[in-house]
C-alpha cells in the first residue's frame, strides 16, 4: 500500500519540474518610458505590470498588459518592446513591472 504512494509521489515531482517558470533572462538595454504629459498634468504615479514574450534572439516579441493605470500603460508597452535581452536557445516569457 505504501508503495504506490511513493510512486505517486515521484511521478508527481518529476512532472512538476517538467512545467517549472522559464529562468529569468537578463536584459541587455531597457529604455525608461515616456511619462505621458496627462499624467504629469494630475501627478498621476504607479507601476505597470506586463507578461513579455522573448523571443530567442533576445527581442521583446509579444507584451501582454496586466495590470497598472490604464493611463501608463501605453507609455510602458512602447517602451518594454524596445527593450533587449540576451540570446536563449528557445522563447521564453517574463513578467516585469515599469515604474513610473
């Protein structure tokens, strides 16, 4: 009985490491947004939140907006899709949070 457990168990655990988060790729170049002229009119300040595609030659392929003033946003896709990481063998996919 307690050996079907212990296989569960491993079975388990080596599938875990099958679905574990990509490293974090280092970024080679991130330009600071433009901080829109509305947000400076209203002192508006925060952070956006954004999952970002890598594609393996280190380019910001896809952004994703998640959360964050929608009044930032625009401002942080412009400028998180410029940015540039380091070369990977395969894509990967990171959160980041711009700060305004």
């Amino acid at each position: 009985m307690n050996r079907p457990r212990h296989i569960l168990l491993s079975m388990l655990l080596l599938a875990s490491g099958m679905f574990a988060a990509d490293p974090e790729r280092k970024a080679l170049r991130q330009d600071d947004p433009e901080y829109p002229d509305i947000a400076v009119k209203i002192s508006l300040h925060g952070t956006v939140k954004l999952k970002i595609w890598i594609a393996p030659d280190g380019s910001v392929r896809r952004l994703e907006y998640i959360g964050g003033h929608p009044l930032l946003a625009e401002s942080a896709l412009k400028a998180v899709k410029a940015w540039k990481y380091a070369p990977a063998p395969k894509e990967s996919t990171q959160v980041v949070e711009v700060k305004f």
